[in-house]
C-alpha cells in the first residue's frame, strides 16, 4: 500500500503518519525528518536545505525529489510507503507518478488532514520535536512523560527553529500556494480521502483506519 499525507504544516501528518505505520507494517518516510537529520550531520545536503526550511521556504524540487527516489528504491519500501511532506509541489507528485509508473504501480490513497488555519499556529508554538528519533510532542496535547525529554530515545526536545510563529505563517502561505493543489490532483485521480483533524490524535487515526480497511 502507497499512502501520501496532505495537510498544512502542523495538521498532524507525521502523527498519523507514525500510526499508521506502525498499524500497517510500512516504513514512514519524512522528507523533513532526512533534512534535519542531514543538518544535524553537517553534510552538504543538509547545509542547502537549511537555508531554505529557515527561512519556511520550501527545498527546490530537483534536490528533493532526488532524496526521496533514493529512499523509495530501498528494499524496505517494496510492498509500500507512508509518504509524510512528500510531495509538496504539483511537480514533485507529477516525478512520483512517473516513476510509480514504470513500475507499473500506482499511489493508493492520499489522505487529506484538514485543520483550519487559525489553530496551526497554536499547534506549532507548542510543538516540540526530538531531532534524534524524528518523534514528535506538543506542551498541551501530546505531552512527553517527563518533561522537555524524548520518551522514545532519552533525547533533550526542541522547538524547530521554523516553529517559531513568523516561519508558520510564511510556511502555510507557501502551502497555500504550492501544495494546497495537490488535492485538486489526487482528487482528479480519485485517490483523495479527507479526514477532519481538528479531533484528537486517536479519534484522527480511527478515521483513517476506516478508509484504509
Ligand atoms: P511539517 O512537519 O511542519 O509539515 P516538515 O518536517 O515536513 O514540516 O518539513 C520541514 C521543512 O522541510 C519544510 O518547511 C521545507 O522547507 C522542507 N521540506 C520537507 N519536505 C519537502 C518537500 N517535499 N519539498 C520541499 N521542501 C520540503
Ligand atoms: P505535521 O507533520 O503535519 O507538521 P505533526 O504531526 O508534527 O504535524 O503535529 C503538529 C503538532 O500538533 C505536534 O506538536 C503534535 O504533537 C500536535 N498534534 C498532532 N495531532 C494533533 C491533534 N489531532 N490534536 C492536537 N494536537 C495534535
Ligand atoms: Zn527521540
């Protein structure tokens, strides 16, 4: 099964992305998860796409898919995917459809997390993110056990420097413009499935398990 997440920043697409990973036995790729992990190394990839996500724009598409077909290529991604923040662009999904394509294949569902605009700032100040695990907690919502400390890994979680509440406007200005028409695109290819969420985490999830199911 090939699952894409749509949603503006802070919709909970990583959150649900990691359930129904976990629920359905597939890897979970982040394109911003390998950014921050390639900053975090200090390599050259790393080094360009910061400069772009600190200033919430988004990587150019030539870089990015180039990261993304790589991942896919790997052997654990053979019978499927949850794609989280892939793609973002209406070229990006177009390079994916093309190399589905070939391979004869196709994406199955692309679910739309909807939350209206007003409460993702909100989510965004309250986000905080392990940058050794990927796993994702909010102050009021999702909160670690113990405080400001990953439960996965033991790691210290940060507020992503593009959480900061200047870069989230920007960031959902730039999904408005660039990524918001995808849902016209998966809805032209009858692959769309929107999902309220604006509920809690579980409530999210037992949504998207009936369409998936
Ligand atoms: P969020 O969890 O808020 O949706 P991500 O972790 O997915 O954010 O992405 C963080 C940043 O990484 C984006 O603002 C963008 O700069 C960059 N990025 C991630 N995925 C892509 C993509 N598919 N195309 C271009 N840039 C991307
Ligand atoms: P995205 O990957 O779309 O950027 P995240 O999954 O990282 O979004 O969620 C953004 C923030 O909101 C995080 O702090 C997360 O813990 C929190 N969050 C996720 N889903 C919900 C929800 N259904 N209700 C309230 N907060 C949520
Ligand atoms: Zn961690």
């Amino acid at each position: 099964m090939k699952i894409i997440m749509l949603g503006a920043p802070g919709a909970g697409k990583g959150t649900q992305a990691k359930m129904i990973a976990q629920s359905y036995k597939l890897p979970h790729i982040s394109t911003g998860d390998i950014f921050r992990a390639n900053i975090k190394e200090g390599t050259d990839l790393g080094k360009e796409a910061k400069t772009y996500m600190d200033e919430g724009k988004l990587v150019p598409d030539e870089l990015t898919v180039r990261i993304l077909l790589d991942r896919v290529a790997k052997g654990d991604c053979k019978d499927g995917y949850v794609l989280d923040g892939f793609p973002r662009t209406i070229p990006q999904a177009e390079v994916l459809e093309k190399e589905l394509e070939k391979l004869g294949d196709k994406v199955d569902y692309a679910i739309n997390v909807d939350v209206p605009d007003e409460n993702i700032i909100n989510r965004m100040s309250g986000r905080r993110a392990c940058l050794k695990c990927g796993a994702t907690y909010h102050i009021k919502h999702v909160p670690p056990k113990k405080e400001g400390i990953c439960d996965v890994c033991g790691s210290e979680l940060v507020l992503r420097d593009d959480d900061k509440p200047e870069t989230v406007k920007k960031r959902l200005d730039v999904y408005h413009e660039q990524t918001q028409p995808l849902i016209e695109f998966y809805t032209k290819r009858d692959v769309l499935k929107t999902v309220n969420g604006n509920a809690d985490p579980k409530d999210v999830f037992a949504a998207i398990k009936e369409i998936l199911d």
